[in-house]
C-alpha cells in the first residue's frame, strides 16, 4: 500500500475500562492482507447500518451489540465528551447515570471482541440528521409554529428594515445555545469515529478498510448555490455567472416557480448552456409550505410538477422550513434544506454531519456554512473570518463546505466584494489542497453510487466494486498512538 497522506487523527476517546476488557478479548480471527478478521458474524443489521453506511466497509468488521434493552423513551445524552439524543440501556437508567453528565462512553463494556453499546448508534444518528432532538418538547415547537405563522401574515406590510429587526430578536440569544456546537457540529462524525475506535480496539485490530468518502481521494468538498428570492436576483443571475465562472466556480440557481417573479425559459436555458444547474426552491417562497400536511401535498404535487418541467433534480424549501418526515413527497433526487448547525435560522436545530446521507430515496446535502444574508444582515459581519473557520472546521472532517449565496444580496459593490473574496480563498484552497468542487447533481450522483460500492477481498488484496469505482479510492481506519487516524492508498486495491 502507498500512503499519500494522513488524513486526520481523531482524539484518543479510549476509557481505563474499554481498554483492559479489549486486552482480554478471546475473538477468533485470521489475517489477510495485513488485517486481523474475525470469523464470528458481524452485528445485528440495525446497529451496525450507521458505520457500514458512513465507511462502506466490509459487515465483518462491524461487531457490535447492547448492554441491555433499551429505555422506552429517549433522551440527551452524553458520548465521549458531546451530546447525543437517544433511548439508552435501561440497566445504566435504572441505576445512578445522569444522562446530563455522566458519560455513557464509560458504560461500554466488551464481550469476545463484541463492543456492548448502552445505545444504538444507528438510531442515535438517526435522531440526530433528522433533527428528533429539536421536536422533543411539543409545547415550544407549536409555539414556535404560531409566532411563524403570524409573521408571515404580516410580512407583506412590513420593510426590510423591520424585518431585519424583527429577525435579530429572534435570534437574539443564539450564543447561549449550546447544542448543536456552533459553528460547524460533527457529532455524527464524532460519533462514527468513537465507536469505530472502540470497536477496532475491542477486536484488536490494527486496521479497517473502507471506501474514501469523495473521489479520487479529495480531501473534502465544496459546493455552491445560488437561491433567487426576487426580481433583482433573478436579473442579476448572469452576471453573478460571470462572477463565478472568473474563479472557475460552478454553482446551482434555485428559482422560485410561482408569484415571486417569471422563470422564462430563456433564463433556465441560459443557466444550463454555461455549465450551471437549476434546482426548485419552494412553491411561491410564502414560508408556509409546511404549516399542515394537507397544504404540503396540494404544493407539493405543484413543486413536483415544476421539478419535472425544469429538469431539476433538486430541491430546497424556502427560508430552510423543513419537515424531513414528509419529504417522501417530493420527486427530487436530493434535498437542501437541513442546516448543520440552525442557531440563527428561523427553525433551528440541525443535522450535526458535515457529509450527506439519505432520507428515504431523498439525499439530503446539507447546509453547511452560515447564508450570505445572515451574515450580512444578522450578524453584520463583511469579512470571511466566519466562513473561513467554517472551512477549517468541515475538512478537518473531510466534509462538504456548501454555501448559500443569493444574487439578491450580493448585487451591492460592497457585498460583491465579500463574495469575490470568498470565491478567490476557494480557488487558492483548491490549488494548495485536493478539494473537489462539484454541482450538487454531481455530488447526488457520486453518493448514490459510493452508497451501492463495497470492499471484497481478492487474495491478500482489497477491492472496490461497483459502478464508478473507477473514482473510488481505498482507505484505512488504523490505530495511531491510541487514537483513530484515515490514510487514503494510491489507486482502489491494496
């Protein structure tokens, strides 16, 4: 195996009671190729789904199991030093654990190189991408309902300058919340990481193989869109195309089919002919898309219609309303309406992963990075210093950097001067460092197939099969000094 770089060590999260159970396992195993496998069968389909679907690695290497049955309801709780939302083991329940405070990383227990979990960690990232956490208390999530409704009743009297004000109260006390983390929360990553690392220690393995998560071994991704909200942004549209295609950036325009402003097919012919692509954002861009289920399907069958006669293949709900339970509606290939991290949005909560994953068919692409108006707008803030730390954060994750820039806000010099200075710290990252820059279609299309690829093993050799392997790259998960660390190899066999 070649090494073209380490890519990231991820703290050691190991316990004094994980690491003596791991040094008395009795796992029966055989080597090939370097790595220790075990014989025995792999973990329950369900508890392992999360880590298989994140590594793509082979089923053998994912062991796990619980502790005891699981509580009737969840619950926060702590892993490995951050927050997770679950049902934990009744027997840590019934006994002195303080979800609150007390770690549950310290409950793991091992048994003949199986890792006993106090949770699922499947469920647990379930609950987390799909923002469950978010909608425990019912109580504020119908108040929260009422006072956006009212809002978007008196919207239509209102300046932008009282919404402005209207938005920063609102968001007023978004530096007290501390969960998810801000700027960028990776507790999906963190937790893929933690459990991989204890499992790997709890069978005395050396390392794992999977498919790198972008192709032809990119350390992480960027991704750019553009959500026309007016008139002016749409007019505006060619010349942000122009702005973009300077830096040798190619972005997504989502257009609002109806009330807003006229689609012509000038303008989606436009977009397409010079390398970009359309997507749908909202019905009429109202804010009430998803104020009961009975109005959803009515927009939606209308927004699948307009899907159809754009040709897009994605889709984005207007101001990031989201109900991803009801998304099994829409006839798109990917969604964009889950932000990382929501503390300054009108819904808050957030997917915590920096990486795409599925909902149903749907892929979901989250937002990632703060939008241009918020920052602009609430935050008051012209420089990059946000985004920059934003960027840091993702690729340390080897994440996706997707960005919200709307030709509505960026139509000012001094705006424009913000954006330029963005696009130009992008193309200099691209030149210092393997970063892919793709159209969200393309993203959609390499998740889809990566989603479909697996590892077999040929002789002492590994192998990546399965259409667009060609792209695919083979990586190892292998233990360093304790801690977790991911090296990509030249090629896709090692």
């Amino acid at each position: 195996m070649t090494i073209v770089s380490s890519i990231r060590v991820y703290k050691n999260m190991d316990s004094d009671g994980v690491s003596s159970m791991v040094g008395e396992s009795k796992a029966h195993s055989l080597v090939v190729g370097g790595i220790r496998m075990l014989r025995e069968e792999s973990c329950p389909e369900s508890l392992g789904r999360v880590l298989r679907d994140h590594y793509r690695c082979p089923n053998e290497f994912v062991r796990l199991g619980l502790i005891s049955e699981l509580s009737d309801a969840p619950r926060k709780f702590r892993f490995n030093s951050g927050m997770a939302y679950g049902r934990v083991s009744k027997g840590i329940v019934n006994r002195d654990f303080d979800s609150e405070t007390d770690d549950a990383q310290n409950c793991i227990t091992v048994d003949d190189g199986i890792l006993k979990l106090p949770f699922d960690p499947s469920e647990t990232v379930d609950n987390l991408r799909l923002e469950r956490y978010a909608t425990d208390d019912r109580d504020s999530e119908l108040y929260r309902d009422y006072l956006r409704k009212l809002y978007y009743r008196v919207r239509p009297l209102t300046t932008l300058a009282v919404r402005k004000k209207i938005q920063r109260f609102h968001a007023r006390n978004w530096r007290n919340m501390t969960f998810p983390v801000w700027p960028v929360d990776t507790t999906v990553e963190n937790l893929c990481e933690s459990v991989l690392l204890a499992s790997m220690k709890a069978q005395c393995l050396e390392k794992v193989p999977f498919i790198w998560f972008w192709p032809r071994g990119a350390r992480g991704c960027v991704m750019m869109t553009h959500d026309v909200e007016t008139r002016a942004g749409r007019d505006f549209c060619k010349e942000l195309m122009e702005v973009d295609d300077a830096f040798g950036v190619k972005a997504s325009f989502q257009l609002v089919p109806e009330d807003r402003y006229r689609n012509s097919e000038a303008l989606i012919r436009s977009i397409r002919e010079n390398g970009f692509e359309v997507g749908i954002q909202d019905l009429n861009h109202d804010g009430r898309l998803f104020d009961n289920k009975e109005q959803f399907l009515s927009r939606a069958s209308l927004i699948n219609q307009y899907g159809a006669d754009y040709g897009a293949k994605g889709f984005r709900a207007a101001v990031l309303y989201r109900k991803p339970e009801w998304f099994e509606s829409l006839n798109f290939s990917f969604d964009m309406s889950i932000p990382n991290v929501g503390h300054l949005d009108p819904q808050g909560g957030g997917c915590c992963t920096v990486l795409p994953y599925f909902i149903g068919d749907i892929l979901e692409l989250p937002v990632t990075t703060t939008q241009d108006y918020t920052l602009f707008h609430i935050l008051n803030e012209r420089s990059l210093d946000l985004w920059e730390a934003q960027i840091e954060l993702i690729f340390a994750k080897n994440g996706l950097a997707s960005f919200i820039v709307h030709p509505d806000y960026v139509n000012e010099v001094e705006t424009m001067s913000v954006y330029r200075n963005l696009l130009a710290y992008l193309s200099d990252l691209r030149q210092k460092t393997n970063i892919w820059f793709g159209l969200p279609s393309e993203i959609d299309a390499w998740w889809r197939a990566r989603s479909k690829m697996s590892i077999v093993r040929n002789g002492e050799c590994w192998t990546i099969t399965g259409e667009g392997a060609d792209q695919a790259v083979l990586a190892f998960g292998k233990i360093q000094n304790g801690s977790l660390v991911y090296e990509v190899a030249e090629g896709n066999a090692s």
